[in-house]
C-alpha cells in the first residue's frame, strides 16, 4: 500500500488554463512537502506545510495542507510552459528523516 | 557553492560488475541520504546517514553498501551489480536531521546494468 497517492498521474493542459493535482494519505503528517523535478535534474523543493488547513502561495502555485494533516493539494493558476515537471509530493518517516515520496503527478503545459 | 555533487552522471555495468557511486556536498550538513528513482515507484530511500561516521538502511537496502567517508561524502557501493538495479540514484543532504527540513539533491547518476 503507497502512503501518498497523488493524482491525477499525468496531465496535459493548454498555456493558460488552471489545475490542482493531489496527494492523499490516510496517515496524519506533522509536515508535508512538494517538490519539483525537471528532467535529467533532481527533485527541488517548492514548500513545506505544517498547520492543518494551512495555504501557501509561491506566485502562480497554491499549495494547502488538509484541515486533518492528511492530504495536500497544488493549485496552478494560468499555467505555464515553464511549469511542466514531475511534482511530488512527500513526509518525513523514512528512517532519521529520510523521505517517503508520492509516484508524483507528470505535467506538461502546451504552448 | 555546489550543493550537492554526485558522479558519474551515466554509467553502464555488465550483470555481476562492481562499482561506487560518489556523492559530496559543501553545505556543512550533517544528514545524507541515498534514493533511488525508478518508472511508476516514485523516489525511494537506500541507505542514510544522520551524522559522520554512522550509517543505517532504508526501505530498499539489498544488494548496496555505503560509506560515510567524512561529513562531505557518502558513497554507495554495489558490489554485484544486478539488471533490477537499473535506475535513476539520487544523494540528497540536509543540515541537522529536524522534520519538515529541506533536502536538497544532487542532478543524479543514471544507471544502466544489462
């Protein structure tokens, strides 16, 4: 059983349009992070959520933590070329704080 | 400012081949970590280490070793290299170990064993 499930797996949107990909646990988290991956790059991180109901906004990227601590959401707002990537989303617990990831969402934003 | 470096970036092994994939970072952080990256499993944990001189297993530690060599680097060893160890490894630090704390990683090293 995979602690995160993210999804959708992939999306593929027009420039422009908006989107929410997902990452669900039934387990409650202390904290919860998403990272971004370019290809050939390793993950970066975009935010960390830590109080239930929490929202954090980086520019276009809306992130927000679930009133329980056990699921998180991005929201893309007027996407961008730019913002196409593999998103994970992951927790603490794999061991002196090592990761456990989500199989993340593949975004591709078309021109 | 490097952050986290890793060679090789490709290397390709023949079945029962050995090799050492090296990892160094300069951000004076105490935690290192070895992950693993394959299609539809998402990044999963290898081996860690929380501090120089101690090293422990993560979900997925059959078939490697790894060395604390100083508080820099953290190199994983495959003794035997096996096709099921064909993958993406990534080595990511952090600087005292607390949840929540950012994990920055190197660009990887592509592995390819046939």
């Amino acid at each position: 059983t995979q602690l995160l499930e993210q999804s959708p797996q992939f999306l593929s949107i027009q420039e422009g349009e908006n989107l929410t990909v997902y990452c669900n646990s039934s387990s409650v988290f202390s904290s919860l992070q998403w990272y971004r991956q370019e290809p050939g790059e390793g993950p970066v991180l975009l935010v960390t959520v830590v109080t239930g109901g929490e929202v954090k906004k980086l520019k276009r990227l809306t992130f927000q933590f679930g009133d329980a601590r056990k699921d998180s959401s991005l929201h893309i707002t007027a996407a961008q070329p730019g913002d196409t990537g593999l998103y994970l989303c992951a927790v603490n617990g794999g061991g002196a704080d090592g990761l456990t990831f989500g199989k993340g969402t593949h975004l591709i934003i078309q021109p | 400012n490097a952050g986290v470096t890793q060679t090789p970036k490709f290397q390709v092994l023949k079945t029962g081949q050995s090799m050492t994939l090296q990892c160094a970072q300069d951000m004076n952080h105490n935690s290192m970590y070895w992950y693993r990256q394959d299609p539809g499993m998402g990044l999963r944990l290898i081996y860690y280490s929380a501090s120089e001189g101690t090293t422990d297993k993560g979900e997925v530690p059959n078939g490697y070793n790894v060395s604390r060599l100083n508080k820099r680097e953290f190199s994983l060893r495959l003794e035997s290299a096996a096709p099921s160890q064909t993958s993406v490894y990534f080595c990511a630090s952090r600087p005292t170990g607390g949840r929540g704390e950012t994990q920055y990683f190197g660009p990887g090293t592509r592995l390819l064993v046939l």
